[in-house]
C-alpha cells in the first residue's frame, strides 16, 4: 500500500525536466531524496555530448525541452547566452572561486590526454614530451580525441593549444597532426571506450580527464596500487573545465528548477559528483575522495577568459572543420 500511495503521489507531483550530457550520473536514492523533500518528479533527458547538449538547446528554444540544464561549461556557456535559451538572471548562490559566468557553478576539473601505460611498455616507445612530438612521424595514428563542434572536450583541448600557442600557430599545428593520423571522433565515449587502446581499441593516447585514472582504479574489479593510465600534462594540453547549472528560458517548473541547482551545490551532491561524474567539487568544506591521489592534478593549465571563448570559439571551431576534417 505505502509503494501504491508513493506511486501515485510522484505521478501526480509537478514534473521538473533536467537536461544534462550523456556522463550525468548521480545516485539513485540522493534524486529520489530531492523528489521527497519538493515533492516533484525529476526527469532526466540525457542529451549527447555538452555540445549536442546546447545544439538542442538551441533548437528547442521556442518549444523548451526542459526547464533547467545541468553540464553546461566554460567553453559552451557562451554559445547558449547568445543564443538566448538562458534565463538572463540566475539564482543566486554561495561565490566560490570557479564562477561561471550566467549560470553556477557546480563543478570543475581538466580536459588532458591520456596514456595507455601497458601499450608504451609492451611497445618500448617513449611518451611524447611535448605537443609537437604528436605531430611527428614517431607518434603517427596514436592519437584520438573528440570533436571540437559535439564535444567540450575537444572544444577544451583545441581552446588550450590556441591560448599556448597562438591561433595561426596552432591551426598550423593541427594540420600537422591531421598529416599524422590524428582521428576526431564525435564524443567522449566513443574516444575512451572505443578507440583508446585500455578499451580495446587501436589509439594509445587519449583525450580526457586528469581523474580519469582515479577511475580506473576506482571501477577496477581488482585491487590496484596504481593506475592502469596516465596523464600527458603537456605545456599546452591542459583546459581547466567549470561545469555548470542554470534555468532555461521558458521553462515550466522556475522554483523546482532554482531549488534542484542548489541541490547540485549541496554537500551530498558534490561528494558524489566525485566518483560519478569525475569532477572537483566547488563547495567549500567538501572533502575530496581519497581515489583522487591516483589523479594527478595539472599545475598549469592554458584556457582562456570566458569573454575570449565567447567571441572566438564559434570562428575557431568553423575553421577546425573546414582545415581538419576536410
């Protein structure tokens, strides 16, 4: 009777519709936990990669799909405020360090390469010591990484060579590496579980994450003192990713969605976050996952200011496919 009267009750609370990129994950029992306390029933619309994400956005804005957005970043969020699918004014919440400008934070962490570290023993090659070593004939076909135009990876990781390098310079550069076997596939899974060489694939540097080999070690089936990757900080390679929430334009649901972004703020949130979708915590007092000293965390980083990827990455992003993926 009681899981009957539940039923009912959730079938008849005010549906809250979250949009998010395809590597949303959070427990079960801490939504059903949110539902309980406001009464709503969350709706989770899994979008594609964050660049599909907003594509959608953008398409739907006259007939909005949802009424908040979780997973937007730094090198999209101008792209939709342009677009107008946010609402201008967002909620208000604690500052903390990693802002993200129309919308808030909840998140952050680093786009980088990864290192199949069994495929370089078995293969007695040396890793790359710097960007231009990829392009080189030594590192031929060993790289994939994801599309600049679905993905925010690889939106993060071209952002970070143009900011290290200068956009002539790097354009340059990405010819190179296009000569030399690059492949660019539309997103991250398709990169890590797919092409990547941990996975069985035929591509021994990835495009990823600086926690990626946390979670290698944390999903492992067996005990590992280290981790099976490793991360390529090279000068260079590093984009310091802001994830982010904000309500949508048009939305049905403005107080479900304002109180579910504080949500995301909350200190059950950003514990979880950690081990389920891989990123730092921006809530001050969150204490970091003891799996993370298996990732290591760049010194440095090349990303640019929020108002250089605004007016730069849509030219940036159209140049890549016209010079890269001709």
């Amino acid at each position: 009777m009681t899981a009957l009267l539940l039923s009912l009750s959730l079938a008849q609370a005010a549906e809250l519709r979250v949009i998010t990129h395809s590597s949303f994950e959070l427990p079960k029992d801490l939504i059903a936990g949110f539902e309980r306390q406001h009464g709503a029933r969350v709706t989770i619309i899994k979008a594609g990669d964050a660049g599909e994400m907003v594509n959608k956005l953008i398409l739907t804005r006259a007939n909005p799909i949802a009424d908040v957005v979780y997973g937007i970043d730094n090198t999209l969020i101008g792209k939709a405020r342009a677009a107008g699918v946010l609402d201008p004014v967002q909620p208000a919440m604690p500052v903390v360090k990693e802002a993200l400008p129309g919308a808030v934070s909840t998140d952050y962490g680093y786009i980088t390469l990864n290192i199949d570290k069994a495929w370089f023993s078995a293969h007695k090659k040396p890793l790359p010591a710097s960007l231009e070593d990829l392009a080189r004939p030594e590192w031929k076909n060993l790289l994939v990484i994801e599309n600049p135009a679905t993905s925010s990876t690889g939106l993060g990781f071209l952002l970070s060579t143009i900011e290290y390098m200068g956009e002539d310079p790097a354009f340059a550069y990405w010819r190179r590496l296009r000569d030399n076997g690059l492949k660019v596939v539309k997103g991250w899974s398709e990169a890590y579980n797919t092409e990547f060489t941990r996975n069985g694939g035929s591509r021994p540097i990835v495009l990823s994450y600086a926690s990626s080999p946390a979670a290698e070690v944390f999903y492992s089936k067996t005990a590992l003192k280290e981790a099976p990757t490793g991360n390529l900080l090279l000068p260079g390679s590093v984009f310091r990713q802001i994830e982010g929430a904000a309500t949508l334009k048009g939305g049905r649901e403005k107080a479900l969605a304002v109180r579910f972004i504080a949500f995301l703020r909350s200190a059950p949130v950003q514990g979880a976050i950690q081990t389920s979708m891989w990123m730092y915590p921006v809530t001050e007092g969150v204490t970091i996952n003891p799996v993370f000293r298996f990732a290591e965390r760049p010194r440095s980083h090349s990303t640019p200011s929020e108002e250089r990827i605004r007016k730069n990455a849509p030219g940036w992003v159209s140049r890549f496919n016209r010079t890269i993926l001709r």
